[in-house]
C-alpha cells in the first residue's frame, strides 16, 4: 500500500508543480458568451452544425446596408474561422432575424438600443431586437454559442435562451494617434474586436503635441506642417472610412481635440499659441498653451469646429482641457502679453485666465451649426469651469477610494460622467492584471475587471450620470506592431464590467475559462489576442 501511495505522489507532484497554483492551461469553456448576457439558460442538447448547411434570414431586412455586411461578415469569416471538411449528414440549420424599427440611415448614438433577445434550440434559431444595433449584439453573442469539438473535428452549437442588454450605455476604447500614427486598417481591427466584446465608443484622441494628423480641408496647414509627415495624415475620406466601418459595427467615433493645452502641433496656425519662457526669461521652451488673449483665436476655433461636426457625426464632442497646469508657469505667468490681458480685466491667477478660456470655447461650440454633447477631461469640473450640461470624464484617482470621490463630487452637481481612471491599458504589468492587483503599482491601474462606476456612496439619481466608461491606451509606447496584443484580451475585462450584471461577474476566476474560450476564438479569426492568464494555448494558434 505504500508503495502504491509514493507511485501516486510521485505522479501528482510534478503535475502541481506544473501549474503552479495557477489555472489550467486547457481550462476554456464551450459555447461561453463574452460579456456574460443579462439572463442566459443553456439547454441541455449541443448540436452538430455544418458551415455549409447554416442559413440566416433577415425577413424584411434583408436589404438594410448594416444587417447585409454583418451577415456576410458572419457567414464568410466569424461563424466558422477555420475550414472542416464538408458533413452532408447534418440537416440545414437556419437563424432568423426579426427586428422591429427600420433601417437607420445615419450613425448609432447616444441611447441607441442594444437589446436583443435571442431563443437557441437544437432545430432552428430566432433572433429578436427592436434596432439593428441590438441585432448586431445578438449575432455576435450567436457566433459564440459555436465552439469546436476537436475530438470529432466538427463545429458544435451551444443551445440556450438568452436575453440581453447593456448595463452603461458608453463602452469605449481611446485610441492616440498622435504620439504613434495608426493606420486605417489597424483601427478598423480595432474595431472589429471592439464589436465582439460589444462595445460601442470609439474615443479618437486624434491630434496631440506631438503631431497633427487630421488633414482640416478649411485649415490644411495644420496637417501639413503638423504632421510627422505626409503619409501621416488622415484625410477626410479616411476619417469617414473609419465612421462607417464603425457604423457597420455599431460603434461611435467620439473626436477628441484637445485643448488649451496639448496643442504644440497647432502651431502653424498664426498667432495661436503664446510664447513660453524658461526661467532665465528665455524664450526657449516650446509653445503648448493656445494664447486666450488673441480674439482671432476664437473666430479660429468656431470655424475649426464647425468643420469637425460636419466630419463626425457623433452627438459627443470631446474638448480635452486637461493637464493643463503642466504650462501654466513657463506659457502663461511668464509670459508679458498674458500678465498684462490679466492685470487689465483685474485677473489675480491663471486659474481665472483657464475660466475666461473655456467659457470663450463654451459659447463658440455652442453656437455650432450642429448642436453637440461637450466632454471634457476632469481638471475642468475641477477648476469649476463647465456648464451643467457638460459631461465629465473622470481620469484622476490612484486608489478606488479616490476615484468614488471624484464621480461622486461630479454625479452631485449633475454632471453626467464617462470613468477611465482605473483602465490606462497602456500601462502594462508582468502577470494577470486584468484581475490581479500588481504589486508597486497604483490601485487603480490593476484589477480592470473589479473596478465598476457604481462603486461610490451616491443616491439612485446619481448613479443614473453615470454613462460608463473607456478603456485608454496611449501612444507613447504603442503603434501598429503592439496595440492589439496590448489592449486585447485586458479591455475585454472592461467590456464585461460595463455589460453584465455585476452580481453575475464578481469573480475574475470562474469569468476566466469564458474569456480564455474569447481569446482563442479571436485568435481563430486571425487577430492578436494576447495570454492574460499564465501558461495556456488554443486548439487553433496564430497563423500569419
């Protein structure tokens, strides 16, 4: 009997040494849904399902332009990414889209209704949504139900019931395409990613100090001596290439251009940005803070505006104003010009110089052609700046603590808030810190898949604010040959907090073998979903 203990020992050892207490490298789910659906009832009875003898109807939609790319999509790339031999045995299997309103002619937006319902049975499959953009969720959550049985080398079809919604209505991913240009194609892939993890807001931090890509047809000057060069620029058909492929997807294109600051490329722009001065009075330091004493400076932006709300057509218009203290000493206070406007209209601080700026920039965007939804980093709510109707979007905060208090200082005055604090998804951490916290790190930039908007001391109303949030990946470090492994699957933790019910996601471990079951399946549709949990692997790896 001993014997026989220490063969046992001998055996189990190494298998726990193995895994270092850490999940299995084959623990994946078959037919998990990600994010987790608001209320899913799987049935009992898996089915065979041929590529070739799958059929979808999309009733009296079948000619709408979104409905027609992503069943195509679906059908020729998602459904079934890899090719298994033909089974002329298995019966035809059909899916049926039901949707109710009609076909939209312009851009998803703010309260675009993403529900769906979708009933999953052995013989046939009806997908319901009262918009496209509810159909689009269904499909994708469809395309998940089929996983493949490497055991008989055949597709499988999960069945279930499923009804499902979004939790926050802003599910987003910031992109930087200043600090490192992106390409078309990469943020379309981007894209596709972002649909697949049912996210909706495409934050487009286009323009920075570092360069100016966007190619403005009343002011090209910017691009062109703005831009690192000029195949760096994203022209007007480009811009609008990438709207409607979103579009197609259901996602936003928030624009940001942000200023006072962060606006060094700007430059070319006559007399708009002020001088900046070293300590010794020298005029060494590069100009980064538009010169609020210039009038013509505000004519200028009016008109810049008016030509970026005829580009996008997103309801959100992203102003920046933040970090805007990081130039207040050399470009402002050191400047003559800006001390004498300031000691004229009897101005004691910068701080009343940034008041007078933003209401200038308030009334100019106000009086738009189109009327826009203004967003602006924190720092402005925190000078006390914006209009009530401003949207808050909350950056600041290195514990959770502090993050609860800043949405809740901005939810009290009745702001509405979209929340990045605790998801910079450029900032990478050795291990799995899309649930773990990382030592030597700030609370909130580890642990993306616990921090939740709702997570402050707020009544019922203020919580409602609460829009939901983006997930950030700045450029400084990340262009083409890194974003996707970086940002995915990490933003899908994000995804799955701004989704699904958290009472049904409080637990990163029983979410993990759904989300190791996602970053197989995308990378069986060929995209860079990096490993986020130790050792693993896919049925199917990355073949390029």
């Amino acid at each position: 009997q001993m014997r026989k203990l220490l063969l046992f020992l001998s055996l189990l050892i190494p298998s726990l040494a193995w895994f270092y207490g850490r999940s299995r490298p084959d623990a994946w789910t078959q037919g998990g849904v990600w994010p987790l659906p608001q209320y899913m009832e799987y049935g009992k009875v898996n089915r065979t399902i041929s590529p070739q003898r799958m059929f979808i109807n999309a009733g009296s939609h079948e000619d709408c332009d979104i409905v027609q790319d992503n069943v195509r999509g679906y059908v020729e790339r998602w459904l079934f990414p890899f090719p298994v031999s033909a089974d002329s045995s298995s019966s035809p299997y059909h899916l049926s889209i039901l949707i109710e309103q009609k076909c939209p002619m312009g851009a998803p937006q703010q309260g675009m209704n993403e529900s769906y319902s979708l009933k999953v049975s052995s013989e046939k499959a009806v997908l319901e949504a009262a918009e496209v953009w509810g159909a689009i969720r269904g499909l994708e959550t469809f395309s998940q139900l089929i996983f493949f049985d490497q055991n008989e080398n055949t597709y499988k079809l999960r069945t279930a019931v499923i009804d499902d919604w979004p939790r926050f209505s802003v599910r987003g991913i910031l992109i930087d395409t200043s600090r490192h240009f992106l390409s078309v194609k990469t943020i379309k892939k981007q894209l596709d990613i972002m649909a697949a993890n049912k996210m909706n807001v495409l934050h487009w931090h286009i323009v920075d100090s570092e360069s100016f890509p966007y190619e403005s047809q009343r002011f090209p000057h910017l691009s062109k001596k703005g831009a690192y060069s000029p195949r760096h620029v994203y022209t007007r058909a480009m811009v609008e290439d990438v709207i409607e492929y979103a579009r197609m997807r259901a996602i936003r294109v928030m624009p940001e251009f942000d200023t006072p600051g962060h606006t060094s490329s700007w430059n070319s722009q006559p007399g708009l940005l002020t001088e900046c001065f070293d300590s010794n009075g020298e005029n060494t330091n590069l100009p980064n803070l538009i010169d609020p004493t210039n009038e013509d400076n505000f004519k200028f932006l009016g008109e810049f505006f008016e030509e970026v709300v005829s580009t996008f057509p997103e309801k959100f218009l992203h102003l920046g104003g933040d970090e805007i203290s990081d130039y207040l000493e050399e470009c402002w206070n050191r400047n003559k010009k800006i001390r004498k406007f300031m000691r004229k209209r009897g101005m004691t601080n910068t701080t009343q110089l940034e008041d007078y700026y933003f209401k200038k920039l308030e009334n100019v965007t106000s009086g738009l052609h189109e009327q826009r939804d203004r967003v602006f980093w924190q720092e402005v709510f925190d000078l006390d700046k914006p209009s009530s109707s401003s949207i808050i979007h909350i950056w600041k905060g290195n514990t959770f603590a502090e993050l609860a208090e800043n949405i809740r200082q901005a939810t009290m005055k009745g702001h509405r808030v979209i929340v990045s604090s605790c998801w910079y998804l450029n900032y990478v951490k050795y291990g799995a810190d899309w649930k773990n916290f990382v030592a030597g790190t700030v609370e909130t930039n580890s642990r993306y898949y616990y921090c939740d908007p709702h997570d402050f001391i707020g009544t019922r109303e203020q919580k409602k604010l609460v829009l939901g949030g983006v997930a950030t990946m700045w450029g400084e470090m990340i262009d083409n040959t890194n974003i996707e492994a970086v940002l995915w699957p990490r933003a899908s933790a994000v995804a799955e907090r701004l989704w699904s019910r958290r009472e049904d996601t409080n637990d990163a471990e029983e979410a993990w073998p759904r989300l190791h079951e996602l970053r197989c399946r995308m990378v069986a549709r060929g995209y860079r979903f990096a490993p986020t949990n130790w050792p693993d692997y896919c049925p199917f790896e990355l073949n390029e």
